[in-house]
C-alpha cells in the first residue's frame, strides 16, 4: 500500500486521477481475522455492528480492487503478499 501511494504522489500522471491500489484478491474480514490469529497465536473476537452490516440483497456481494491502472500508468504492482505484510 506503501510503495502504491508513494508511486502515485511521485508521478505526473496520476494528479487528478482515481487510482486503486490494493492486492487484487479476495479476503473476508472473518479470514484475516484467523490470519491474524495464525500469525499471532491469540484468539481474537469479532464484533458486529449490526447498523454496520451490508443490507439483505445488497446489490455489492463481494469487493476486490482491480489495479489494472496503477500498473499501466505507473508501472506499479503489489510486490508484498498480504501475509508477509501482516507478519
């Protein structure tokens, strides 16, 4: 995420642009959280705000951020995997 805002203040080309940076994968909250704990060796929680939760028949079912324009633009790709930034 680091190196992606970095590359998006250092380059020209991105003022004035929308510019998603992210791992280009599908996790859910409830799979980082065991992550976590994997990594931790703690037991962790969920709470939910219920005011929080997507409502029944949401037309959004999952989330996943397409870099697509960070790599043409600015040459830039996630070089670090999710568990090796968490670790």
């Amino acid at each position: 995420t680091v190196s992606g805002m970095i590359a998006i203040l250092d380059h020209p080309a991105a003022v004035g642009e929308v510019i998603n940076i992210g791992s280009g994968r599908e996790i859910s909250v409830a799979d980082t959280v065991k992550m976590i704990e994997t990594l931790t060796g703690k037991t962790l929680t969920i709470h939910t705000d219920s005011a929080r939760l997507r409502p029944e028949n949401s037309e959004v079912e999952r989330l996943c951020c397409d870099h697509s324009k960070a790599r043409k633009l600015l040459g830039w790709k996630p070089r670090i995997t999710l568990e090796d930034g968490l670790s």
